[in-house]
C-alpha cells in the first residue's frame, strides 16, 4: 500500500473515531432517535471498533468530543468538563487561564508523582525572574506539601494579589531548592501604556480585567498629548461590552447588535455626550486581531478621527455562549453574530486597514516596528 494513501487513511478514521467517541460519551446519539443519527453512530461506533481492534484507540475523551462538535462547522465550540467529572484537568485548564499564571507567564500540570509540574515559562516574565523554569516540579507551597493535599487541593495556593509571594519548594534535576515567587495580575499583563513623540500609545492584549479603567486613567493622566495610537495588533478580543466603553471615550452615538440563531437580540451602546474626545487616533490591528477588538476597531473607525494601520484583521463575527449540560460540564458555543453601527457583517472577511503595513508580529515593540513608525508619522 502506498505510505501517503495509508498515512492519509489512518488519519481518517482516527478522525472518525474521534467523533464517535464524542458522541457515545456527550450521550447525543440516542438509539431510536432516528435513522440518520442511528446509521451515524453505527458507523462511527464501527470504526472505533476496528481501530481498539487493529490501530491506536486511546482516546482522551474531552478532545473527542470537542473534535465532533467542530466537526459540525463550529471552530469556538466546546465542551468544558465540570470539576466532579474530571478535578485534575479541570484545575489545569483553569489554573492555566487565571489571571495570575496568564500575568506571571507561566502554565502548570499534574506530574507523574502528583506535584505540580511547571510545563512552560515565558522569558522576562515574573516566574521567569523569580527563577521557575520549565520541567520544574513544584512539591510545596508556603509549606504546604502538594502531593499530601492533592494536586487540586493544593494548585490554587499559587494564585494571589499582584505583588504577594509564595514560598516554593521545587525539584530540578533530582535536587530540592526553595524559590521566592512573586505573583503579577491580569490587569497589567492585558494593558500597558507610554508616551512617545507627544503621542499616547496604548498596547490592549485583550478586552478583560480593568482593561477600561486603565484607559480611562492615562487619557487623564495625559491630557496634553496630540494624539492616540492604539495598539490591537495580537489582541484575543474578549468582552465586547468592555470594547464598547472603550470605545464610548472617543465616539458618539451608536450601537452593537448581536444577533443570535434563535432570533434574539442584544445591543450594546456608545452615548452622545458631548465630550468625546476628538484629537487624532490611529489603531494598529494585524491578522491576529480579534473578536471584541475588532469592535473597537470598527466603533474608532466609525465615530472617531481614526486611521487604522496594519493588516487585514482575523474577521470573528460571531459570539460565544455556554450551557450547562445535565453532568455538571458546559458547552461552549457559537450563539450568533454582530454587526457594528451600519458595517455588514466581518465573520471570515476582516477588516482592512486605511493604511496596509506588513510586518512580521515577532517585530512588534521592536526597534523594526516599521507599524508603529507609519502610526507615529501619521500623528506627527
């Protein structure tokens, strides 16, 4: 047999498989439901057979689902295992998107021994200054021994206000030494600000935390400047009602409408208050620019005096929700789209800048952002 054809072979009915194993275990494919859905099941449930039989069957079951749920068309959806079902990856995943780990730069997962094993650090971040690296084991918080707790128990001792610190006992290379952690947060880690050239620059990582308030308080503390840049390249998105009040600092009346499926709407407002600001502002977005940053981008450009600069935007029009399903776990999925002010619809399109820059995102906050030197020039 040819190697592609085989290789290609085998990963189609891993696929399969996946899917199969998704269904049987969310409970969706219910036998008498009805001829499609039964032929469905009956078909993937003979594939997982053959391969428990013949090939690699070893199926991490929340992976599989999720591979079954995308393969409808939905890229966002998930199903988030609740605490009960599985307590170990639960913790992971949810120490892994805290505010303190995302902030401190680093991610963690159960060891083999039932430590806490310390599986990525990013360099210059606070764990990488206090000195944690990857494939460090940590078996004791502020005294507190991980393994005697439990790994689920005890993870959460990492988390903490900015500033705090932990004592951490951790294993390197078979030897014991005590580090001293100190924790940053969020709202730092998702903000950041300076003036540059008369010109206040302002760097948004996501629409989360006190993203708003931070904003808020350097126009205020800046309100000689001549101008705004501001920086959504890389930028996940997040809440939309966060971009939104961004927004409402620099534009007049007008409205988010999300749309769902179902029919239902919701819609979000910037107000006419007669004190928007109205010096110059030039966003900068690239192709990982998202979601609810997006909207800030599609409000500046409509309301305010703003140039957008950079490329092509990621173009997610659409919205997530979650339900809880009947063990305890929740499905995260796409709920609708968004429209903002008098725009169609972006989902898969983008938005296109006024001013197309390409540059390579390693570059960003570099001496070579030639971005950033375009948003400047176009202020000064």
């Amino acid at each position: 047999m040819d190697k592609d054809y085989k290789a290609n072979t085998i990963i189609a009915m891993m696929v399969a498989a996946v899917a199969a194993s998704g269904l049987t275990y969310l409970g969706t494919a219910k036998k008498g439901s009805g001829k499609a859905s039964g032929e469905t099941s009956s078909l993937l449930e003979e594939c997982v057979d053959i391969l428990k039989e013949k090939g690699v069957a070893n199926f991490d079951n929340d992976e599989a689902i999720n591979g079954y749920l995308k393969a409808g068309g939905d890229q966002w959806a998930e199903r988030i295992a609740s605490y009960d079902l599985a307590p170990d990856k639960f913790t992971t995943k949810d120490m892994n998107a805290s505010g303190t780990l995302t902030a401190s730069g680093f991610t963690i997962d159960k060891s083999d021994d039932g430590n806490i094993l310390v599986t990525d650090v990013i360099s210059g971040m606070a764990a990488d200054k206090c000195g944690l690296r990857a494939g460090d084991i940590i078996t004791h918080v502020d005294g507190t021994s991980i393994s005697d707790e439990g790994y689920s128990n005890s993870a959460r001792l990492l988390l903490g206000k900015q500033d705090t610190t932990a004592e951490l006992t951790i294993e390197r290379s078979g030897k014991a030494q005590n580090i001293t952690f100190k924790r940053d947060n969020d709202a730092q880690l998702f903000y950041d600000s300076k003036v540059i050239d008369n010109i206040l620059y302002v760097q948004i990582e996501a629409m989360a935390g006190m993203v708003e308030g931070y904003l808020d308080q350097s126009i205020k503390d800046n309100p000689d400047v001549k101008g705004y840049i501001i920086d959504l390249r890389n930028s996940i998105g997040g809440e939309t009602d966060i971009g939104v009040r961004c927004a409402d600092k620099f534009v007049g009346a007008n409205k988010v409408v999300l749309k769902s499926f179902t029919g239902d709407t919701e819609t979000l407002v910037t107000e006419a208050k007669g004190d928007e600001i109205t010096k110059p502002v030039v966003v900068l977005v690239n192709g990982e620019t998202y979601s609810a940053s997006e909207t800030l981008t599609a409000l500046l450009k409509q309301g305010a005096d703003c140039t957008i600069v950079g490329e092509k935007t990621f173009g997610k029009g659409v919205f997530q929700r979650e339900e809880t399903l009947s063990d305890g776990s929740r499905l995260h999925y796409t709920a609708g789209t968004f429209t903002v002010g008098d725009w169609k619809n972006w989902n898969g399109v983008g938005i296109s800048p006024d001013v197309e820059v390409e540059m390579d995102s390693k570059l960003i906050g570099t001496d070579d952002d030639i971005q950033l030197k375009k948003a400047i020039d176009l202020l000064s």
